[in-house]
C-alpha cells in the first residue's frame, strides 16, 4: 500500500504565515534596540580613544591642551572647537591617517549628518580649554562660538579643577536619541556621548547638563571655564 501524504491547507499556510509575522513584530524592536545599544557604546569607545588621543597630545605639548586663534581657517571657514577643526591637531597620535575618507574614531556610525555636513566628525571640542575661564565667562551669547569669540589662551590638563565633571568633547548632535530640531550642544534635547577631562565618556541627556554662561547645555561656554562643571 502506498504512503498517504497529507499537505498543509491553505488556512494551515495563513495561520503560519501570521505566526511567522506575529514573532518577527516582536522580535524586530529588539533587534533595532539592540543594534542601537551597540552603537552607542561603540560610539562611547570612539570617544575613550579620542581621549587617549588627548592625553598623548597633553604630554607631547607641554601639558597644553591644542589652542589656535579661531577662526582657524577662512577656506574652508571653521572654528577650533568643530570636529573638523581639532580633528588636525589630534589626527597625528591615533597611529593611522585621519581625514575626511578615514574618519577612524572621529565619527559616530549614527551619525546623519557628519557624512554630509561635518566632513564626517562627529563630534566638538569644548572652548574651556583654549580659552582662560575669565574669558569664558565673559561669552554670555552662543553667537560667540562661530562670530567673535576672544583670543584664544591655551589651557593646561593640570588646570581642570573637576576633570571627572567637565566635558572635554562629545557628539555635537544626539545621534542615538532623535529629537527635532536639534542644533547641538545648543538645546535642551537629546542625550549625547560626552569625553570628560579625566578620560571617561558617558551618555548624558542634556537636561542633565547645567546651564552654561549662555543658559544653554553648552560644555564650549561652561561657566568658570576650564574650572567649571558641566554635571553634578
């Protein structure tokens, strides 16, 4: 006698099918949060090894963090404290070539527009640390840090009085956490990788961040400068 072979109904192939979309409804947030975290922290390590980058700068310069007179540049036109701007004075102690093409650590995979707009750096350096903590202090308007900030002074590791607490650079945008609107370390949104003085990066929300001499989340204008906090 032969075997009899029975197939799946129609109504068998819908309920699979609906079971199959049902899971991958559910697993699929996981998937992208999950994703998400790991870009997070592989963005959290970029900005320890920038910070690496620092250290090797400070001891190759006398203790001084990178000071120039802004605006650097006038073709193309930036500003110390933009990714595209300190990116030079680090780029020599990461052991490869840095540039636009080879972004390396200087760019956060989350990142939207840095590819297109920033060169592909994602993040700023804060002024605190080319300029005195009086002239800091004396830049009440965020206009300063892209028209007429002062003459730059360089600043020394030495002289960061809360290094565990004051942002030295961090994502300029809030890649992992959307919010509209964003212009940077210029709103009260988002959450941002943050490197502090001390070596350490943590993700901080900006409501977190105490106000700056702008009233701003702004780690450029931290009041008393190089002194100064920008967390609790």
């Amino acid at each position: 006698m032969g075997v009899s072979r029975r197939g799946f109904t129609l109504i068998e192939l819908l309920v699979v099918i609906a079971v199959v979309g049902v899971l991958m409804g559910m697993l699929m947030p996981v998937v992208t949060r999950a994703r998400g975290a790991a870009h997070k922290t592989f963005c959290s390590n970029n900005l320890k090894q920038i910070g690496v980058a620092f250290a090797t700068y400070l001891n190759a310069h006398d203790d001084f963090y990178p000071c120039a007179q802004d605006p650097i540049s006038a073709k193309p036109f930036y500003w110390l404290w933009m990714g595209r701007g300190w990116r030079g004075f680090v780029a020599p102690f990461f052991g490869q070539k840095i540039d636009p093409e080879n972004p390396s650590v200087l760019f956060c995979k989350e990142d939207e527009q840095a590819e297109n707009k920033y060169e592909s750096t994602s993040y700023a350096y804060s002024m605190a640390f080319y300029h005195s903590a009086a002239q800091i202090d004396a830049m009440a308007e965020t206009k300063v840090t892209y028209s007429s900030p002062q003459p730059s002074i360089g600043q020394r590791g030495g002289q960061a009085s809360n290094p565990a607490q004051k942002v030295l650079a961090g994502e300029w945008t809030s890649n992992h956490e959307r919010v509209a609107g964003d212009t940077g370390w210029w709103v009260w949104a988002g959450t941002r990788n943050f490197l502090f003085a001390d070596g350490h990066a943590a993700f901080v929300a900006a409501s977190a961040l105490r106000p700056a001499n702008d009233g701003k989340p702004n780690p450029c204008l931290t009041r008393y400068g190089i002194h100064g906090r920008d967390v609790e």
